[in-house]
C-alpha cells in the first residue's frame, strides 16, 4: 500500500518503520530515505555503539533552578541550545558553581556533539579546546564519542550532515515545542569508512574547532591590547554589577536631546568621562565619511541560492559562528544599503533591556561575511579615517565597557534602539599609529581564522557527503 501527497509518496512499510506515526515530520523531513539509502550501505552501526561516558555517551540534563551570578570566583560560564551556536563566548550568563557542582556531567568537554534538543531541534556545534569550563543547560544534548572506536569530529561531520539533520530532526514530538531524547536517536545507523578516510575528516573538522577557539582569543588579546595601548587598564575587567547601582544620583549637565534617565546613569557617564580622559575622536568624526546609522526598511521577497539568493543575516544569526538559519532573499529586490563595506563594525541597535540581549553588542563584517545583507537592526559602523580602521574599532566596541555605554544610550518607549545624537559624541579613545595598526591586525587575523574554520568544516563534510553517495550508489 502507499499513501501518496501532492509530491511525496509515502509507502505502508515506512509507516511500520515509523510505528505508525501520523505525523508528516518523519516522512517529509528526508529522514526515511537517508535510512533507507544508509540500509544499502556495506558498514553501518548504532550511535549508541560509537559514544562512552554519562549514560552511554548520549545525554542532556534534567530540569533546575539556575542561580545566576557576577563574580567569576563562584560561577561557570552557562551554554543555552542557541548560546552554544555564537563565536564569541565572553557574554554568556554565569551560573552558581554551587548549582554547577550538582550536575557536573553537565560540563562540556572538547570534542562532544552538541545537539539543540528543545525547541528548534538538530542545531549542531563541535565542542572546541577552549569550552571546557562551560556549563550547557538541558535543553542541549550531548553525543559523546568513543575515541577508541570512532573519531569524534568524524562524528560530528556524519551527525550534521544532510543524512543525520533529518534523522535527528523527525524524531522531535511535542505539539508546540519540539523535543528530543537521548532514546530517539540511540540506534541513528552511523556510516563507517576506512580508518584514513574517517580521521581525515576529523583532523579537518579538529583543525576547525581549534581556528575558532583561535579567532576567541584573538579577539580578547586585541579588545586587552587596545585598553593598555590607550592607557586605559582597568576598564578591561569592568565588574559592572559590583559597582554601585545607578539610584538617587543628580544631573546638572541635562541636554536637550534627552530628559530620561537612563541616558545619564551614573555608571556610564564614569566611563564615557574615563574614555574622553585619554587622546580620542568622538565616533561621529570618525565615521562623517562612512556609515553610522542603521539599514533600510524593505519588503522581503524571497530567493533561492540556486539562482539570485542572498542570505539575509538578523541580529538573532549576527553572532554565530555561522549564520545558517538566515531568510534566504531575492538579490534583486534587495536594496544594496544592506550590504555593507568591508570591516563594517555591526553592532546590536533594536531590542529589549535585557541584560543577556543583543543590543549593544558588536560584531564585524568582513572576509565570508560580506556576500550576505543585513537586516535594519544593525546600526552600521564603517571608518572613514583610513588611520583609525574598521577592526581598530571592532577591538573596542566589541568590549564591556562599550556595550555599557551603548545601553545608556537607549531611546523608545517600547523596543529600544540607540540615540543618534548620543552615538555622533561617543568618544573613541586613540592609541598610537603603530599600536593601532597592531591591534587591528589581531582582529583581522581572528577574522581570517573564522573564515579558514568554515572553509574546512565545509570540507569535511563534501568528503563525508561524497563518500557516503559513492558507497551507497
């Protein structure tokens, strides 16, 4: 018997296979045909028989409260399902080491898979060297490999490719949010090759985890730099929540773009004043050639890659390792102010105070990043004065210290976005010729490593989606 849709045939063996699910998911998804082109497939074997540790390799955590905290003396940095998809890790949350101690297995080691398992399900990330300390929260799942029986960034490749996204996928349940269970995807049929085949792709997919936890620290190096070179050493470890709260504090200095508060909060102002002690430029100098506003309003119509198709990255993807979740567009109907130049600094401009939100916080376009647009939330920041260049500024703005002083300059009444006015007299503190010409090469070089990261992820899984096709054929 076979059940046919409008455009995919659907036959009563699957449905045995699936037992006897009704829901589209596991037969639209892709997931019946990588199984059943797997079964053709000379050398399969379960997942669960490839991973070791906490409950046989394949785990997530139980529910919890979560204690956050300031000080890093007595707290982990803390990963959620899309936390664990950003470049960057310096802004993550900070959980109770006391909490953390409960559930220690929830610590990230290098090399496991880690699977979003609530909400959207199958995003993907490769545990890198430098995520060891990080605490993930239940709602990330994590495949644990057996060294000695399989290679974990080969496992990883197989786990995030388009044979393993659909099998982990179509097992999600749940009405409104979408779950998984380590039990759904035990018994996954995972390919295997031979042994040089297998630890070539892993010494790609390894060679990549360890450019991103490359491009991390270059970052860092670059924003500790900068606040030397400018003379400006404790503003590296702000310790924000540890000064004294902005209450009760008075204002005689009142400018008429703005009566609100928050606009002068003490704890801002000491740092926009330390910033303007120093030799600088306010941000409106440097950028009255370039751009220093957000991007256009425009209706979107879709596009597909195959023809004239442009991702369109959001403040939601503009942090990530890579922006793969993006609305594809149609390049001809989207204005050409999305995209921008070359080491344009891009930083959060719309959204809510949250304190763990995206407003405020700043990223840079350059290398891979350019061929795609950007959406109008992003306030652009593009250098005009060749002597103060874009990744000069990204190792500033990217910085505590910058993301406390964007927020003070917040305006609207219901989502927020950043007061011109305010962010024209933004002073920018200068370091020296050569010490700027330095620093923005720390950034550029972490930036050429995220790049070579893609391009070898990219790769290892071409060899992977080759390998297995040709077997399989």
């Amino acid at each position: 018997m076979k059940l046919v849709s409008l455009s995919h045939p659907v036959t009563s063996d699957w449905l045995a296979d699936q037992r006897f699910r009704l829901d589209p998911a596991p037969y639209l998804s892709g997931a019946l045909e990588a199984r059943k082109l797997l079964e053709r497939f000379p050398d399969t074997v379960r997942l669960d028989n490839v991973t070791a540790g906490h409950n046989g390799g394949i785990f997530n955590g139980p529910k919890f409260s979560r204690i956050y905290l300031d000080d890093p003396k007595h707290t982990v940095p803390f990963l959620g399902s899309t936390d664990m998809l950003e470049a960057d890790f310096s802004f993550l949350p900070r959980l109770s080491t006391k909490i953390a101690d409960k559930f220690p297995y929830l610590e990230v080691r290098p090399g496991m898979t880690l699977i979003s398992c609530s909400g959207t399900v199958g995003r993907m990330a490769y545990a890198r060297s430098d995520m060891a300390g990080i605490w993930s929260s239940q709602h990330v799942m994590k495949v644990a490999a057996n060294t000695e029986r399989i290679p974990s960034g080969y496992l990883y490749t197989f786990l995030r490719s388009k044979f393993g996204v659909p099998m982990i996928a179509s097992s999600a349940y749940g009405a409104i949010i979408q779950h998984i269970e380590p039990h759904h995807i035990a018994d996954l049929p995972v390919p295997r090759f031979d042994a040089k085949v297998e630890e070539r792709i892993h010494r790609m997919v390894d060679l990549s985890a360890g450019l991103r936890a490359r491009f991390q620290a270059g970052l860092v190096a670059a924003t500790e730099d900068f606040f030397r070179c400018v003379g400006l050493p404790e503003l590296i470890d702000l310790r924000w929540h540890q000064q004294d709260r902005d209450l009760g504090f008075e204002v005689t200095d009142l400018r008429p773009a703005s009566l609100r508060a928050m606009n002068y909060a003490e704890r801002a102002r000491r740092i926009t004043a330390a910033l303007a002690s120093v030799p600088h430029q306010t941000l409106g100098k440097i950028c009255s050639n370039g751009l220093l506003s957000t991007g256009p309003m425009f209706k979107r119509i879709d596009g597909d890659y195959g023809h004239d198709g442009v991702l369109l990255v959001g403040q939601r993807q503009g942090w990530w390792s890579r922006p793969e979740d993006g609305r594809v567009l149609s390049r001809a109907h989207t204005p050409r102010q999305c995209f921008v130049p070359d080491e344009t600094v891009m930083v959060g401009a719309q959204g809510l105070p949250s304190e763990n939100g995206l407003l405020g916080r700043s990223m840079m376009v350059t290398g891979r990043w350019l061929r795609h647009a950007y959406s109008q939330h992003f306030l652009r920041v593009a250098s005009s004065d060749q002597d103060v260049p874009g990744a000069f500024l990204m190792s500033f703005l990217r910085s505590e210290a910058a993301l406390r002083v964007f927020r003070s300059m917040m305006a609207g009444s219901g989502p927020q976005s950043l007061h011109a006015g305010m962010l024209r007299d933004f002073p920018i503190p200068l370091a020296t010729a050569e010490d700027r010409q330095r620093i923005a090469e720390t950034v550029r070089r972490a930036y050429r490593n995220r790049d070579r990261a893609d391009v070898l992820e990219d790769q290892a899984l071409a060899l992977l989606t080759e390998a297995i096709e040709e077997a399989a054929a």
